[in-house]
C-alpha cells in the first residue's frame, strides 16, 4: 500500500532561467529546420552566459549541401528568441549579445543506423529508457506540484509581457509543497519564488504584494490558507537575472520539463532534438500512453516506461505499474499499449504527427499537462486512444 498522507514538493522554471533560454533557442533551431524539410535530423545544443550565446550540435537534411544556406538565419532564431523572453539588460540583451554558430552537419555513420534503407526500417536515434506518467489528481492527469509551479510561472510571465507587472523581470522560480491526504492533494505547506525584479529598491515584502494575488488566482480554492509558509525572494534583491546572473545550457532542467520528480525519469533531455530521438518521442508517446489509461479509467495513476536500442525499431520492452489503483493488471496494460499503437520511431512521429515545427512552445512551463494545439502541438495530451484501450484489455 503506498502513502495516503505526506507531503510533496516540485518545482518550475521561468522561461527567462538561464536554461530555460537555452532550451527555447535550441528547440527554435529545431523548429526551423523542420520547417523546412520535416524530416530533418537535428540534436542542438545551446550554452549562454555573459554577454555570449553558443549554438552547437548537428543536422541532417537529404541535400547537405543546402545546410550551409540556412547557417545565416542562425543568429536571428537566437536573437528572436531571447528579445521575446524580454531580455534587455545591460550584459544580456538581444541586440548585443554575441552569437556564435557552431553547428554542423551529422554523423554519416549515425545517419546509417537511423535512416530507413532496402529492407531496414527507421531505427530509435539512440539507446535508452523513457518513461511516462499520469494521474487523476488535476484534470489535466498531472502532478499537482509540478502542474501548479508551471501554473504561477506562466500567470507571472503573462502580466509582465502585457505590461500589468512592469517591474517583474524575466528569470524565476517557483516550489510548491503540497499536502496530500487519502492520497489526494488538498492543500499548500510551503510556496517558494524567487523573481527577478527591474527596480532595486524592491524589497521581498514589495514582490509578495505584486505576485500574491496571481498565486492565489491559479491555485485551487482554500488551497492556501493561514498556515501556508511564504518565502518570496528569501535572499532580499533579484536584479541580475539570467544568463548574466548564472549560465545556461540545454537539457539541465529534466525534472521540471516532466513531472516534477513524482515518477521517474530516464535521463534524457527533450529540447534540441528531432523526434527520430526516442529521449524525445518516445518519452512523449509514453506520456500519451499513461494519460490514456488513466482517462479510460483502468488506472488512477499509471506509469510507461520504453527501452529502445539505436538503429533497431521496435522497442525492447514496455513496463506498465499502476501502483496498486488499477482496474485491470499491468501486464494486460502492456499488451493493450503494444496493441492500440505503433511504438516505433516512425509509427510514433506519424501517430503524434510529430514532424511539425511545435517545439518551441514545449521550452518553458513543462512539456506535459498542456492542452493539445489546432496545429498539432501538443498531440500526446490528446485523450483519444481511451476507447481503443478499454476495448484492447
């Protein structure tokens, strides 16, 4: 029997954390080539500090030659990016900062193993495990804490773009401990945030009278209370924000991009990367299996891990636990999953229609619990495959 009552804390990232910009401007990057031939092969990374902006990493395309025609708009993509996250401070503004473009062309010898050939098909574009998850505590089958700290963050970032907030700066953090009793989440122990501010002279007690009202907009009813502890900008100023404040780079903030540590993870990063990546697609496609087996009702909390070899299709094992809230057995689940969907790298990118250029969204505020997009971003939140499920068990 799991633990009905405890306490759990996660935490989000701005878009403006130093990271964070470095996943917006790698998954921009991402999102321009594929833009121009969907089925490019592209594994960007971004490093930012001071001042300076370094963009690495490889792409594929079916005419190399024409890689070099799209170097040039590099720096624009990177540019674009931070001016709309609203960077212009002194030693990190848009206008200024140093852009240096370091990308190149793939690997031949990875592109072989990936690439669909004779009687070969399309092969995971690396080993590893991923994992995906879902629970019916919110109604967007997610966490609450880490649905909760995206949920301030993105009401933060929204008022500050709008001009409501002006003095709010770009680069924050938010940690929720949430209580849970018989199992479900009832109410907030702890709020932690920490928000750059443009106005020195702003004290902690300043920040917690401009960002309350917004907290208690997005956290459910009677959720904070006379007990809840408050610490917002605990260490007093915040002005140096960003990548001048502390570096950034793509990939570091895995935890806050899922679910907040409430289930595990299987190490690989998701921004920079085409969905011939596994870290990437099949984690999505895990999530999408977890989302709908709660939603039809077989589970009020599931768990989908994948393993995959590089250059092999098929996946090496799917694992399903439903920790002890299932309807039916996992290993009926796991023939249901196996059955009502192609887990392939290419069974999943066309199933999830994931050869579009809608990555650029998933760079901040989580890549989960979103709701799914008319263009098709987002398609793994889609609760579609519930019916097939209940039918395949």
């Amino acid at each position: 029997m799991s633990r009905q009552n405890y306490v759990f804390t996660s935490e989000s990232v701005s878009e403006g954390h130093p990271d964070k910009v470095c996943d917006r401007i790698s998954d921009a990057v991402l999102d321009a080539f594929l833009a121009e031939e969907p089925e490019a092969r592209v594994a960007a990374e971004t490093f930012a500090t001071t001042n300076r902006v370094v963009i690495g990493g490889e792409v594929g395309l079916s005419d190399q030659d024409r890689l070099h025609d799209y170097m040039g708009r590099i720096d624009e993509i990177a540019r674009a990016c931070i001016k709309d996250i609203g960077y212009e401070q002194d030693k990190f503004h848009h206008q200024t900062c140093e852009i240096t473009n370091l990308l190149h062309e793939q690997s031949a010898h990875i592109a072989q193993g990936v690439n669909a050939s004779g009687n070969k098909d399309e092969g995971a574009g690396d080993q590893g495990i991923m994992f995906g998850f879902a629970t019916n505590e919110t109604p967007a089958l997610m966490p609450a804490p880490i649905q909760y700290a995206h949920a301030i963050l993105r009401r933060l970032a929204e008022v500050r773009k709008d001009g409501s907030e002006p003095a709010l700066g770009p680069d924050a953090k938010s940690q929720l401990s949430i209580v849970y009793k018989d199992g479900k989440p009832v109410g907030v122990s702890s709020i932690v945030l920490s928000t750059q501010h443009i106005d020195p002279d702003l004290t902690s007690e300043h920040i917690r009278e401009i960002v309350s009202p917004y907290i208690h907009d997005v956290l459910p009813d009677g959720w904070v209370n006379g007990k809840t502890e408050w610490h917002v900008n605990p260490t007093g100023k915040f002005v140096i924000g960003g990548p001048d404040g502390d570096a950034g780079l793509t990939g570091r903030k895995i935890i806050v991009d899922t679910y907040g540590g409430a289930a595990p993870h299987g190490g690989g990063a998701f921004s920079g990367k085409d969905p011939t990546k596994v870290d990437r697609s099949a984690a999505y496609a895990a999530r999408y299996l977890a989302k709908n087996v709660v939603a039809a009702g077989l589970a009020d909390k599931c768990t989908i891990q994948l393993s995959y070899a590089i250059g092999v299709s098929k996946p090496l094992s799917i694992y399903a636990e439903t920790h002890g809230t299932g309807s039916v057995k996992p290993d009926q689940i796991e023939k249901a999953v196996d059955q009502v969907m192609d887990l392939t790298p290419r069974g999943i990118r066309e199933h999830l229609q994931l050869n579009k250029p809608i990555y650029q969204r998933t760079a901040a505020y989580g890549h989960f619990g979103r709701e799914p997009d008319p263009d098709g971003g987002f398609s793994w939140e889609k609760t579609d495959l519930a019916d097939a499920l209940k039918e395949a068990v």
